[in-house]
C-alpha cells in the first residue's frame, strides 16, 4: 500500500498530465453515444414488436393490428435511417477520438465491429423487403421478412455490447513488452461478461422501445381516443415492456456478481462506500464532499446484502483504493442510483397494472394512469441513460480496465475535437427536429385518414407514366 502523500502526488501528476483533448474527446463521445443508444434500443425491440402485431393481424384477420404493424414498419424505417447517421458517425470516431486505443488493440476488437457492419446492413435489407412487401408478398411469407430484422438487430447490439464488455474485463490477448500478441477475437465475442452485460441492455432495450410506445397511444388516450386503435396500440408494446421491467433488477444483480473482484472501485462509487464496513449500508441519495458522506439515508445491512449477496460481507470502500484509480464518485453514485431508482418504479408500476386489470378494473380508463403511462416512456430514456453514465464513469480512469488509461487513448488534436464537438451538436440537433417533424407529419396524415403515405417511386406510380 502505497502511503497516502505518495498517493495524493500520483494523482496530481495524472491530472496534470492528462493531454488537452481528452475533455473535447469525452464531451463529443457522451453526445454521440447518449443520442445514439435511444435509437439502437428501437433497433433491438422495435422489430420484435412489429412481428407480434402483424401476426396478431394474420391470424384474428385483424385490419386494425394489420395497419398499425404497416405504420409501426414505416416509423422503424426512419428511426433506422437516423440511426445510421450516427452509427456511421460513431464508427469513424472511434478511430479520430481514440487513436491510442483502436492503434494498439484494433486486431483484437476488429470481428465484433465488422459483424456489427454486416448485421447492420442486413438489417436494412430485409427492412426495405418488409416496407415494400406490403400487398405484393403472400401474408405468411411477407411476415417472416420482419424476424431477420430483429435477429440482425440483436447481433449488432451483441456485437457492440461484447466491445464494451471487453472494455471492463479485457480478454483475448497477451502484452509482451508493450506489444500486443496472441490475440483471439473469438474470445472477445464470447466473453462470460459479454453475456451477462448484453442481457443487462438488451431488457432495457424492450423496455424504452416499449414504454416509449405504449406512451405515445396514451397521449392519444388522454386526447379522447380510445377505439381499438389505440387500446392495441398500448397494449401490445406494454406487454413487451412490462415483461422487461419485472426482469430488469434479476439481470442487474447478476450483472453485479463479483464486481468487488472486477471493478472494486466502480462498486464503491456505487454505494458511496468512502470506508469499508461491516455489515455494509444501503446509502439512499447523498455526495462525497471532503472524503465524507453527507445527506444520505443509510439503512444498515442491506448494502451488503444486495452488493456482496451477504448479511455481513462488507462492500470494499474506497479507503482500499489509490486515489488514483478512484473515478468520479459522485456522478457514478448518482447515476446509478438514478437509473436504479426508476427500474424499481416501472417494475412496480406495471406489477400493479396487471394485479388491476386480473381484477377486473382497467387502468386505462384512469387519466392519472395514463399521465403516468406517457411519462414511462422518457423516464424510461433517462434510466437507460443514467446506466450508461455509471457504467462508463464509474470504469474512469481506464479505458481499457486495468491496462490502458483513458488519457493514453486520446489524440492530441484539440483545437480540432473542439471544432468537431460543436458540429456534431448542430448536426445531431438538426437530426432530432427532423425526427421529431417527420414523425409528427407522419401521425397526422394517419389520422387525417391517409393510409398509404404519397411516394413518386410507387409501382402504380411507374405503371401509369408507361401507359
């Protein structure tokens, strides 16, 4: 154990080493991310989604399932083509922001990204097959277009998630004087984190998608439109979400096994947990001001119970841990809890939704439940936000854990990252009012009783300049 004034100069010299891009590298990396994630939730659940409705339209001959499965197809297909915007955007960062990163370990994370490229455009073929298959497949066959989809939207997302994964426990290599050798891309694929952290989002996914969804059709609950249009609108992506929720905190908890050996400061960022004790709190709210603990609600023993599945076992503190090595404890703290916080009230929320509607009473027919219903949905966003934000934050200050640090991966290009952050703000806040006023046209020409959109390309268009 190093003395604590060799600790405490360690640090000051890391921070004032720390190169002068890698704030502009961090800022730019949280915007793209943050905004890009939202989407890719759409990418893994939307499609799953869209199957069960038109499914339920073939088999019941339901013309209202059947229409809204050709809408949800159609809002799928701008979402995607946002969504590779900033994918593209985020392939090419990788490279520019983290040149130390992708230069020394590019061998071994090359086969995750390139088969997230090739699920990526698979996906946007049988997308297109899906979109134009409308009245000129079969129906049974035209339906099967849509499992592709989401088959290649999981691997995409597993893909990444494994990048990820690999980031928080590096596998698939050897360091032999500074040289990276050995390297077994397989292993990066099937990392036993990889699983578990895949898991993690990919319930979260269903869950945003779902509650997002389900939240649009209670607005237009709330607006005085409740036909069947709207009832299976909510429903069908409710279910979907409300399956997620409830699952959501088991796979969270095994996602944290073992993370005292993995990331033991990440676990003490968590559960604010400055000293080590035993039994260990669970610490509700509350910052790290001075190396102190202030204005939490501390309820004893259930910290070690939920983090060390012990009534005893203390949660390492941050006391056990170089200064050095500590990432920011209060943001990693605060977004993990956040996130936390709302999984366990939309868990809750729908457990009652469900206990209700076996009892006969229906909440939909409840304003203040369908208020609740189109909050879900942002609420949702924010948890899935707030996550990420743990889960990158609290890995600081490695990039790669345990073997590279964040600032040896950026580039030394600052005036240019500064240049590019406020681009990619202009560029992603133009992307948004764009998604936003095409989806709202969209919505407005369905209930103005549109159902097919205009397009110029259209066969019967072609057909009719031929005669």
């Amino acid at each position: 154990m190093l003395a604590p004034d060799v600790v405490t100069a360690l640090a000051h010299l890391a921070t004032e080493a720390e190169p002068a891009g890698l704030l502009p590298a961090r800022q730019q990396m949280a915007l793209s991310l943050g905004w890009h994630i939202v989407l890719a939730c759409f990418g893994v659940a939307f499609p799953a989604m869209i199957f069960t409705m038109h499914l339920i339209g073939i088999r019941r001959k339901d013309p209202v399932a059947l229409e809204l499965a050709k809408r949800w197809a159609k809002v799928s297909a701008v979402l995607f083509a946002i969504g590779a915007v900033s994918g593209t955007v985020l392939s090419f960062e990788m490279g520019l922001l983290w040149p130390g990163l992708m230069g020394t370990y590019g061998d071994v994370l090359g086969l995750p990204f390139a088969f997230e490229g090739l699920a990526f455009f698979l996906e946007a073929i049988f997308l297109g097959i899906y979109l134009y298959g409308w009245g000129r497949m079969p129906p049974k066959r035209h339906v099967l277009m849509v499992l592709p989809m989401a088959i290649t939207g999981v691997v995409g997302a597993y893909c990444v998630l494994a990048v990820n994964a690999w980031m928080n426990a590096p596998t698939g290599f050897r360091l032999v004087d500074g040289e990276v050798t050995d390297v077994q891309p397989w292993a990066v694929l099937f990392n036993l984190q990889t699983f578990v952290q895949f898991a993690h989002m990919w319930v979260g996914a269903y869950m945003l998608a779902g509650f997002t969804i389900a939240g649009v059709y209670a607005v237009g609950m709330l607006r005085g439109r409740r036909d069947a249009h709207h009832r299976l609108g909510f429903l069908v992506p409710f279910v979907f979400a409300s399956i997620a929720a409830v699952t959501q905190p088991f796979v969270g908890h095994v996602l944290g096994f073992g993370l005292d050996e993995r990331q033991p400061a990440k676990l003490a960022a968590f559960e604010l947990a400055e000293t080590t004790e035993s039994p260990s709190p669970l610490r509700l709210g509350g910052v790290l001001v001075d190396g102190e603990v202030k204005w939490s609600i501390d309820i004893p023993r259930l910290g070690s119970l939920i983090a060390m599945n012990s009534p005893d076992k203390p949660v390492p503190g941050l006391d056990t841990i170089p200064e050095a090595d500590h990432p920011p404890v209060n943001l990693t703290h605060l977004a993990f809890q956040t996130m936390v916080g709302i999984g366990t009230l939309l868990a809750a929320a729908v457990v009652w939704f469900w206990f209700q509607r076996r009892r006969g009473r229906d909440l939909l027919e409840r304003r203040w439940f369908l208020r609740f219903a189109a909050a879900a949905g942002p609420l949702a966003v924010i948890a899935l936000e707030a996550g990420w934000i743990a889960t990158e934050v609290g890995r600081q200050p490695w990039i790669v854990y345990g073997v590279m640090r964040t600032p040896e991966a950026v580039g030394d290009y600052t005036a240019s990252l500064w240049w590019l952050l406020g681009i990619s703000v202009v560029i992603y806040t133009a992307m948004t009012v764009g998604a936003v006023v095409v989806l709202r046209s969209m919505a407005r020409r369905w209930r103005a009783g549109e159902a097919d959109l205009p397009s110029p390309y259209a066969p019967e268009h072609a057909s009719e300049a031929n005669r």
